[in-house]
C-alpha cells in the first residue's frame, strides 16, 4: 500500500497543497514550525480519524477557515482508491470515496493503512493509561475496521449509564432513593459492548506480546527483556489464559457474562461514586522491563526503545495480516542514538512506502534515500 498524492485545503497551515508521491522512501525537510508534520498528520487523519498531536479535529482547521479537507489517493495491489475527509467546525464531518458520499466517515477505515511513530510517542511509556488504551484501540481498528463502530458504541453506552449513576448518585446524597430502574438495561448494553471491545483487545495483546519482544530485543540488545500484558478492571475474574500469547481465543459472550456478574458486585460503589468502575475504559496495556513496570523505572533511552518497539511490533503486525501500512516516521531520528536510527533505518527500506520528516538533511540516515521535498513558507517542493 503507499499513498499516490495528497492534497490539502485549509487543513493546518496550509490553504492549499498538492504532493505527488512514490514509493519507497520520501522525505520532508524544512524549519520547525513550517508544516513537515501537518502533511503526515493528515495522512494519519485518512487511515485513523485522528491525529496523533491533538485529541480534537477544531485545531486541525486553518485558522479563519469554516472547514478542512483531506484528500488521498491510495494504491493497493494495484487498485487505486480517493479518500476524501471533509472536516467542519461544530458539524459531523463528510467521507467521500472515488468522489460518492459514504454514510459515516469511519466507513473508510481500512483504505489507508499507517504505522507513525514521533516524539509523542513516549507518552505511551510515561504517560496515562488513555495514551496506551488508545495505541491499543487504534492499532485494533487498522487491523479490523468493525471495532470502530464496537468502540463508538461502547462510548456511547459508557457516557448514558455514567449520567444515570450521577444522577442516581446525586439523589440518593440527598435523600432520596434515585431512580436506576433501567439500570439493568445499561448494564447489559455495558457488557454486550465493552465485552465485544475486550476480547478484540485481548487477542491484539496476545499477538502483539511475541512481536513486540522481539523488537525490543532488536532496538536495545544490551537492556533487560521486554514484555506487554493486558491489564484488566475484572481483576482475577478475566477468564484464565485470555490476553496471554498461546492462550485461548477471548470469547465475547463469556466476557459479557463476567463483566454483567461483576457489575453487579459493584453497582452500590458504582450510584455512590457517580461513574461506571467495570470495563474496557478502565483498562490498561502493562509495559514490563525486566521484573519492573517501565513506567518509573525505565530510563530515557530505554522509554525511547520501548515506545519504538511498540510501534515496530504494531508494523510487523500488520504485515504480517498481509495489510502492508505505510510507515510514518515524524522527527524522530533527530531523538534516537545511532544504534537505534540504525534499527529503524533497517525496517524502513523494507517498507513499501515511508514517510520522514526531519529538520535537516543530517538527521536522516543515508539507507533512506529516496524523493527529497523541501518544505517552507507554506510550500512543498520536490528536490530533482
């Protein structure tokens, strides 16, 4: 898979752009703050729906513009498709593919595929569990594009049932009884949904465990090893062997059924505290160095080769499905000694498309050959 063209309108900085692009390496050089990333950025928009710098779409809108759009042409086996986004402020967004409206934007999910690594990266180390939650839920979409209607509606069920607690809550520190009669409801629509996303999760987690190992190993061959589990709010009532590499495959009515039997258990802490302490939101992907949490222990080097493994793990991944992603790597050598450039240099000539960006010419190692583009003053020009 590799991206053919790119065109933008009023997305980030740019009023209007237009890349062509080739497979193989293509790399993005200019000053910081010139709009290297807001080209990427986009492109990560078409395969996820999201950008990896900020968690809603109003910034991704040039300033004193009513809206954005995102248009790609992508190349599969072949087969050439045109993803159009269409961004607006305050409204849904609009999809379009080969021209035709398709009736939810996430119906595109899965025409462009992307593995993109930054410096932000190293919150999914440092950072809160929502960062890991994330990696995991994004990575289980590329993989299976279903999982994004499953998520949307276990968000959708977790924001009602949570304002039923509240106000349940509420009522009672007043008083009163608080109506939960429907309660019953919204917990199975909780546990049909959440347990539909924990066992997709599940199952990443034990394919990934393998891969991911192995490319700690390859970053760090000097650190201790590395290991990812799935961190579960069932606690010690997660079915034996589910999320482990070699266990069973997680069942979804099994799940359902624990995560109902467990609501139950805590549905007095639950209208006390106002919020939903069961599920897929409570979760969290343990990252282990060694016999330790890296969280706290591991040192900057090491979170650095933990998150890049992460994501080398996530592309070997889906290679591995036969869904080849293009690789997107933003301003990231200029972060990584010369063993770890060397690594990632390593996997990146492998890929059918990569995309870098970087300050300056320097910081890109020489396997990374390819198409030149120099970036300034809102423009973008190929190097012959």
């Amino acid at each position: 898979m590799y991206v053919r063209h790119l065109e933008l309108v009023d997305f980030r900085s740019y009023p209007s752009v237009s890349v062509a692009l080739d497979p193989g390496p293509s790399v993005f050089v200019g000053p910081n703050g010139q709009g290297k990333t807001n080209l990427v950025e986009a492109i990560g928009y078409l395969a996820t729906l999201g950008s990896h710098r900020v968690a809603t779409d109003a910034p991704l809108i040039r300033h004193g513009a009513t809206r954005a759009v995102v248009r790609g042409a992508v190349v599969n086996e072949g087969r050439e498709l045109t993803v159009e986004l269409e961004i607006t402020a305050g409204k849904a967004n609009r999809a379009r593919v080969n021209r035709a409206p398709v009736g939810r934007p996430r119906d595109v999910l899965g025409i462009v595929r992307t593995v993109l690594f930054a410096p932000e990266d190293l919150a999914l180390v440092r950072g809160d569990p929502g960062e890991r939650r994330r990696f995991l839920d994004e990575l289980l979409v590329l993989r299976a594009p279903r999982y994004a209607g499953i998520r949307a509606d276990y968000e959708r069920v977790l924001k009602q049932r949570g304002a039923l607690l509240k106000t349940a809550g509420s009522a009672r520190r007043a008083g009163g009884e608080g109506d939960i009669r429907t309660l019953d409801v919204w917990d199975g629509h909780l546990a049909e949904h959440g347990a539909a996303l924990l066992a997709g999760r599940l199952d990443l987690v034990a394919d990934l465990a393998p891969l991911l190992a192995a490319a700690y190993s390859g970053v760090a061959p000097e650190s201790q090893p590395a290991a990812i589990g799935y961190k579960c709010s069932l606690g010690a009532a997660l079915p034996e062997g589910y999320g482990m590499p070699g266990g069973p495959q997680a069942d979804p009515q099994t799940l359902a059924q624990v995560l109902l039997t467990e609501l139950g258990k805590v549905r007095a802490q639950e209208i006390d505290r106002g919020v939903s302490l069961l599920g897929p939101h409570r979760d969290d992907l343990d990252l282990i160095l060694g016999p330790v949490p890296a969280k706290g222990y591991a040192s900057h080097g090491e979170s650095w080769s933990f998150a890049l493994a992460l994501r080398l793990a996530a592309y070997d991944m889906l290679r591995a499905d036969g869904a080849e992603p293009v690789l997107v790597l933003d301003d990231v050598f200029a972060e990584l000694d010369r063993r770890r450039r060397s690594r990632l240099a390593e996997v990146a000539t492998a890929a059918e498309q990569v995309l870098v960006t970087a300050a300056v010419d320097s910081d890109v190692p020489a396997e990374l050959d390819g198409a030149r583009y120099t970036v300034a003053d809102g423009e973008v020009r190929r190097v012959e």
